[in-house]
C-alpha cells in the first residue's frame, strides 16, 4: 500500500495538470480572478460573500469548471480587498484591514501607484508561495493545525487584540479597551452553548449578531467620507507628481530589495490561515507587528511605509492557500472563505477530508494548480491596473463621496438584506469619528468583532473541558502556554514604551 500510494498521487497530479491546461479550465481561471477582483474591490463585498453569490451560478458547471471558477474569485478578491484600503482607506475585506495603515497615507502622498503596484506583486508572489505549501507540505500543517483547539484558538484571539496597540504604537490600554468593547458587540446574537438570545433589544435580525462587515463599513468607509468632506481632498497639496511607470517600477524594487518582509509575511500567513477559524483576519495583525518588531525605524510604521504594505498584504494573499490546508486535507475550513467553499465542494460532489486526495485527486490537482494560474494573474491584473487604479484618489471628491456613500449604503444592505445593517453602519461611522478624534484605535474595536465568535466558543469550550481550572486551562498544550508568553510578552513591549497607559482622553 505504500507503494500503490505515491503512484495514485502522482497519477492524479498529472491528470490534474492536464485539466488545468485545457482551453476551458485556463479561460476559467482568468475570469474568476477578474469577476473576484471586480467584487473584491467593493467596500464590504468580501471573498466570502463572492462565494457565496456565485456558488449557485455554478450548479451547472462541470466539477472542475465550477470549483476551479470559485477558487480563481475567492483569490481574486482577497487581493482585491486592498485596492479601496489604500485608495480612500477603506478596507474591501477584513483582512485589508492592516493595508490601510500605511497605503492610505501613501495615497495622500500622491504615491497610490506605487502602493498598489507593491500590493499587486508581493499578493500574486505570496499566493504562488501558499499553493506550493498546499501542494507539497498540505498534510503535515494541517496535522500540526489540529493541535489548535478551542483554548488555543481562544489565546490566539486574545493575542491578537493585544499586539493591536504594539503595531500601531498606541495607547496599551485603549486598544484593549477598544477590543473589549469589540467582544462585548460580538456577544450580540444567541448564546453559543444555550442558545438564548442575548442583548437584542426586540431585533429579531440581531440574533444572528452585529454582522463585522456591517461594523467594518461604518468605522472605516462612513467615517472616512465624513473626514475626507471635512479635508477637501484625498491627496495632499503637496503630494508626489509622478504617475504611471515611474511608480511601477518603484514597486518592483521596494519588493526585490526587502525579500526577509516579503517572506515573513508570507510564512506568517500560510501558517496563521492553516488554522482553522484564523484566517487573515488575524494574520495581518501579526505579520505586521512582527515586520514593525524588526524594522529599524519601527517609529515610521502607519506613516506610509512599503514595508507595512509588504507585510500586510504578503500574509492576506498567502492565508488562501493557508486556508485551504485544513479544508481539503481534514475537511475544516481554515476561514470563512473556505466555509464557503466547503458547500460548494459538496454540491459538486467532493467531499474533504481524509482520502480526498484519494477520491478525486485530478479534480483537487487541477484547483490546486490553478492557484498558481490564478496568482499570477493577480500579478499581471494588478500591475496593469495600478496606474488606473491610482489615478482614482485624483477624482475630485464631489464625485467619490456619493459615490463611495451609496456604495456603502448598498453593501451593508446587501449583506442581510436588511434596512437595519444600514442604519448599524451609519451609527458605526458616528462612532468612528469620536474614535478618530480621541485617538483611540478603530482596529481594536473591529478585530474584537471578528474574533469575538470563536474566542467565545474556545473560551466557554476549554472553560468546561478543565473543569474551570485556570492553571489547566491556560497549560493545556505546549501551543497554549507559547500563546500565552506572546501574549505577556506583548503587553509588557507596549507597557514599556509608555504609550499613555494611564489615560483615556489625551
């Protein structure tokens, strides 16, 4: 059987090359990135949502075809979401939440090609470098992913609220206040373990929760439109004149000659998006507090420096074959996405898990080359359509508000079908202006929303799986107590830079 084994494998790579490299497959595979990157872009339209719309159009597919056609979108838009982060600092998805930091600030600099060409190159390299993790060392992270269970997931939710005011250098104790208040929203909905409703105040809709997109779209899209009515412009008087190829080719060698950033946030999020319910939400975070840790002039990280680009977007695009480690290999989904993904595999007949290799081989060959199809033309899209791209944030405002405003106002609504999402985001970007004006981080508040569900459930889990015995709880695993000196060890970094621990209003 040991024999028989590897010549199944390689068979079924073959034949999934084949697959790959017909006409149809190949065609498929360029449209899905594009229709991904068109959906990606809009403020709230996440990859997840994009699988979704499009898992019925496919019913009639073949197998390949269609799964092939959903992956290519789920890529796509992850790399998308970075295009409004950096353009008018609204992050298309919550993994483009870090992007933000410092490609907006490089667009008010005038420099918005060069972001988006940076973006482009290190998401299509990062994505090539996941696919051929997923495609030579799949099994033995996802073997290493299940050791994650809920007090482990539970601690990696707690670590990354707490590295929020480390990369962003803010005050310790508002960024842990602003992620608490993040969890506190996120317990709105129906009790995980009873399943009462809880803090609904007579909505019927909020027991499915505060949707994070809803809170996304608020704090960052809204409030930004607000600010930006008030400032007049988004680039500034005295931004870069330079366009197009100039700020091209700026990109190309910000990336060659910062190879350590690039390959430390690809790593970071290959390994963050192998585990399951992570995803790049969570990877970002990390990645980028680990290229701030080691940058020598941390001080200028959410200025508009490439190497927070670099970090956050390498690890946003290598999560995707990150996260589907765990979804093909033992049939759970590393992030929402690949949830997604998971019904659409079942509908066309594929089920993950153990033997899948075995079971369909060419048919996971062929998607898991047409990552590398896929991230490449991520690359070529995104070069070819940074200086296009970039010449948005010269559009006079008068045209960009409206038209980002009903944006908004559709994507949230979009999201429930619901009139009050809508009135939930606007209440949001109310919200975020008091943030921004009394500087407390945004980010807190909105990674508190997204964790929030699973930090729950792997809280009140491992809780009454020690019998609630903190000492166990806490030493469950080698992985826990790790998790647990990461978490200390960033509170006492951002303790010891005196980032005004002791007040709440300077």
């Amino acid at each position: 059987m040991s024999v028989i084994l590897p010549l199944l494998i390689r068979g079924g790579m073959e034949v999934g090359l084949e697959l790959l490299f017909t006409p149809t497959v190949l065609l498929t595979v360029a449209i899905g990135v594009a229709v991904g990157i068109v959906f990606g872009a809009i403020p709230g339209f996440s990859a997840t949502m994009t699988i979704i719309l499009f898992t019925p159009v496919t019913i009639g597919f073949d197998t390949t075809v269609a799964l092939v056609f959903l992956v290519s979108a789920y890529g796509g838009a992850v790399y998308a979401g970075s295009i409004p982060a950096i353009l008018i600092n609204t992050p298309g998805a919550p993994g483009s939440v870090v992007t933000c930091w410092d490609g907006y600030e490089l667009t008010k600099a005038g420099r918005a090609t060069f972001a988006l060409a940076t973006s482009a190159i290190v998401s299509g390299l990062a994505g090539i470098i996941a696919a051929a993790v997923l495609l030579l060392v799949g099994p033995v992270l996802a073997g290493f992913a299940l050791n994650f269970g809920p007090v482990e997931l539970f601690l990696l939710a707690i670590f990354a609220l707490t590295i929020i005011p480390a990369a962003k250098g803010q005050s310790l104790l508002k960024g842990l206040l602003g992620g608490a208040v993040g969890l506190l929203l996120a317990t709105v909905g129906s009790d995980p373990q009873l399943a009462r409703p809880r803090a609904i105040f007579g909505q019927s809709l909020l027991r499915s929760g505060v949707d994070f997109i809803v809170t996304l779209i608020g704090l960052f899209v809204f409030t930004e439109m607000l600010f930006l009515a008030a400032r007049g412009s988004i680039v500034k008087a005295d931004a870069d004149p330079r366009e197009g190829p100039d700020q091209i080719r700026e990109g190309i060698f910000a990336v060659i000659n910062r190879p350590v950033d690039f390959l430390r946030g690809t790593a970071i999020g290959t390994f963050v998006g192998s585990l399951p319910g992570a995803g790049a939400d969570v990877a970002n975070f990390v990645a980028y507090n680990e290229a701030k840790r080691w940058a020598r002039t941390p001080a200028e990280f959410g200025t508009g420096v490439i190497e927070g680009i670099i970090a956050a977007d390498s690890s946003n695009n290598a999560t995707q074959g990150g996260a589907l480690i765990p979804t093909l290999t033992v049939g759970i989904p590393g992030s929402g996405s690949t949830a997604a993904l998971l019904s659409a595999f079942a509908i066309h007949g594929l089920n993950p898990g153990p033997g899948l290799f075995q079971r369909a081989g060419p048919e996971v060959y062929a998607i898991i080359f047409s990552l590398f199809v896929g991230n490449a033309l991520i690359l070529i899209y995104g070069l070819g359509g940074a200086r296009y791209f970039g010449k948005m944030s010269r559009i006079p405002i008068r045209f960009i508000i409206p038209a980002v405003v009903v944006l908004s106002v559709v994507g949230a609504f979009a999201v429930r079908n619901a009139h009050l999402d809508v009135l939930l985001m606007v209440a949001f970007g109310l919200v975020g202006v008091i943030l921004v004006k009394m500087n407390y981080p945004m980010v807190s508040l909105v990674i508190g929303v997204i964790v929030g569900g699973f930090a729950e459930r792997g809280f009140v889990q491992g809780w009454l799986i020690h019998n609630g015995g903190p000492i166990q709880f806490l030493t469950t695993s080698k992985v826990s107590m790790a998790l647990v000196m990461l978490v200390a060890l960033s509170l006492l970094v951002t303790a010891a830079r005196g980032r005004d621990i002791g007040e709440l209003t300077g």
